[in-house]
C-alpha cells in the first residue's frame, strides 16, 4: 500500500520533472513451477531497459519504485541486451520463419489459437502475437515477406477491430531467453536432472514451458541483481527500511 502511495505521488512528476518506472517483483517464488505473468516479466524489462540509456538520452531524470522484494530478484544479465521486436507496417526485411524464430527466442509460446499474453499463432500467412504489454493481441497480414496490414484483435471471437495500427513493440516475454546457448545447455543436461527431464527437452526444442525460470541457475552462466543495472552515481532512497 505504501509502495502504491510513492508511485501515485511521483507519477504526478512525471512527463514534466521525471520519468518515473515501477519495477515489480514476481508473483511466484524462484524455485516454483510457475512462471512469473508475462506482462510483470516485460514490465521488468522495460525498466532495464530504460536503465540502459545513456544519461544523455533523457531529458529529465529517471526514477525507479521497486519492493525490496523486487529488488532482490536476481536476472539474466541477458535481459539488459535482449531485443523488442517492432511490427511494422510495410515492413519486409524478415520472413514469417524469421519471425517465428525471434518470437521462440524472446519465450514467446507457440499456440494454434492466442489466447494470453506470451502466445504466437501463424496461419497461412498471417502473424497472430499477444505483445506481453499491451491489452489486445495484435494480427499481422502479410503479403510475401512484407507486412500488409497490422490490427488489434479480440480474444473472445478472434475478430479483428476496426482500426488500422502502424506499428507495435514486442517485448521479452520470459526473463529466460531461448537463446541458442540456453537451449544447447539444455539439451546436455537432459538426463541429468530425472525430475525435470521433460522441462529440460522442451526448452532444447525451443519452446517455452511453464516454470522454466526455476532453472535459470543450471542454464545461465551467470544471474546478478538488478542493483548491477543501476548507474553508478544513483541515489537509492529507503522508506521503512526495518
């Protein structure tokens, strides 16, 4: 609640004094079989992200609101170069294989039907993605490589709404990546590991399986807290530090 409070009072500052982001913590435990939601992975990532900027890139200065919870998850050092995908349209420099291929990479989960955030779906030639920040899912008509059409969707029917868009970001949607490492890694340690035999084959294959984050410690080289992002001269303030 008083977490709530801080971020409602520098929202008012924000746009015009600063630029103010809430980090929030996983709604799972790191060891669970679940995985944290796709919009709090993304939410996360948007503030590394932001993190990244050089300080001469921003007009005004940034601020960050995070539980002490949040703040002692530890992530792939990965995260801070993952890429956000951007559908564009008109745009042709991928194919619809290549698109399938980043989406598998960003943990993006291959559905025949999208349903939730997190989901892709390819019909003929025609790109369904549920961006993991935004409200609707988002449809791409292609034409050869190139993008025709981009609309928003609905998920009750699958119909799509009436407006036109130009243009949507496609953020991570695991902090886990299917990076070609993280899956050879898994594919070694398949046998090693009897009670997540089956977890392990999936992630080697590319897809993304519920509660893989629990075995980021076997899979990555390395996790550091998100404090490392922080640029050196950050002042961190603590309320209610006991």
């Amino acid at each position: 609640r008083e977490a709530d409070q801080v971020r409602h009072a520098l929202g008012l500052l924000e746009s015009t004094r600063a630029q103010v982001w809430d980090l929030p913590a996983w709604e799972t435990l790191p060891h669970e079989r679940l995985s944290p939601h796709p919009e709090t992975i993304a939410r996360r990532a948007s503030v590394i992200r932001a993190l990244g900027q050089p300080d001469s890139a921003r007009d005004v200065p940034l601020v960050v609101v995070a539980s002490i919870r949040a703040l002692i998850q530890p992530v792939s050092p990965q995260l801070a170069n993952a890429p956000w995908l951007a559908l564009r349209t008109g745009q042709s420099d991928h194919s619809l294989d290549s698109w399938t291929q980043q989406l598998t990479e960003l943990a993006y989960q291959r559905v025949d039907l999208v349903t939730r955030r997190g989901e892709y779906a390819i019909r003929g030639g025609i790109l369904d993605v549920f961006p993991a920040l935004v409200d609707h899912p988002v449809r791409a008509d292609f034409f050869g490589d190139t993008i025709d059409e981009l609309t928003w969707f609905q998920v009750s029917d699958q119909r799509s709404l009436d407006d036109p868009i130009d243009q949507v970001w496609i953020p991570p949607a695991r902090e886990m990546l299917l990076t070609p490492s993280v899956r050879e890694r898994a594919r070694q340690l398949a046998g090693e590991y009897p009670g997540v035999d089956g977890m392990l084959d999936k992630i080697a294959q590319g897809i993304a399986v519920d509660g893989m984050e629990s075995l980021q410690p076997v899979l990555l080289d390395a996790l550091v807290p998100i404090i490392d992002f922080f640029p050196a001269q950050a002042h961190i303030v603590e309320l209610e530090p006991e």
